[in-house]
C-alpha cells in the first residue's frame, strides 16, 4: 500500500491558489485548468489563471480581434 502517495495526493486535493487576474483565492483542482498532463498532480501542473477569467480574456479576444464579424453563411 502506498501511503506516500495517498498523503500527497489529498494534500494537493486541499489545496488553494490565488489567480493573477482576479486576485480571488480558488480550489486548484476545481477552478484551475491543467496545462502539463505527463508530470503528474503537482501543483505546478496547474495554471496560474483561474477559468472563470480564461474564458473572459478568450471570449474578449475573440470579439475584438473580428472571427466573429468576418463570419458569413456560405452561399451555394
């Protein structure tokens, strides 16, 4: 049985980190996405920028940069 495991592993699920954007404190599980899936659970897999402002800054993106306008039903 590995306890070592186990210890880090629910330590990581306890564990919170502020987002650079907003400045609010959030689970880093739940309310961060992953950026490195081969190093395993470590915090450092984790984004520094929580999702709830990734989606604002590419929604923000997306519309000022024109995809959106640019859109138009093909004809044929």
């Amino acid at each position: 049985m590995d306890l070592d495991g186990q210890i880090k592993l629910g330590h990581l699920l306890l564990q919170d980190r502020k987002c650079r954007v907003c400045g609010e404190i959030k689970n880093l599980v739940e309310d961060f996405y992953r950026t490195r899936k081969d190093r395993g659970a470590v915090a450092s897999s984790y984004s520094y920028e929580c999702k709830d402002c990734t989606i604002k800054r590419i929604v923000v993106s997306r519309i000022t940069s024109g995809i959106f306008d640019k859109w138009e039903y093909p004809d044929w």
